[in-house]
C-alpha cells in the first residue's frame, strides 16, 4: 500500500471507487465505480496496472461493436472561440 500522496505528500490515502474518462483518438467513455486509491488532501487518484488494462480492453471491445448498457451525447465547445 502506499505511504503517502506523491503529489502532495499526505499519508492519508484511501480505498475509493471513481469516475474514470478513458481517451483514445478523439473517442471516450467513461466508466463509474473504478477502484482507486485517493488522496483525501488534494484528490490524486492511483490505480492498478489490471484496472488500467481492464478499462482499455473494454473500450476496444465498445470500438468494435460491443454495446454498452448506456449512451449519451455530449457537447463540445472550443474555449479559444469562446473568448476571441
């Protein structure tokens, strides 16, 4: 188990469950319930190499055909043209 945060050095870190965006060539999707480690201080997230690996598998399985039980759209605006 870890000893601290390598970001903020706090030893308070704990077992959670997350929200995790994965992104692959312009394409996403996100995954509820992610096991992680996190920093109570500053909110730094750690995860398993087998989550990791996890997560990608089923997003090339989502690229080639497997239906998830939810979609949504989701809007996309370029900040620099907002503020131009």
């Amino acid at each position: 188990m870890m000893q601290s945060c390598s970001f903020c050095k706090n030893k308070n870190i704990k077992n959670t469950k997350v929200e995790y965006t994965y992104k692959h060539d312009g394409k996403y999707m996100i995954f509820h319930n992610v096991p992680a480690l996190q920093c109570e201080y500053c909110g730094e997230k750690y995860f398993e190499a087998k989550v990791l690996k996890q997560i990608e598998k089923e997003f090339i399985s989502v690229q080639l055909g497997k239906k998830t039980p939810k979609e949504r759209s989701v809007a996309v605006e370029d900040f620099d043209k907002l503020v131009a």
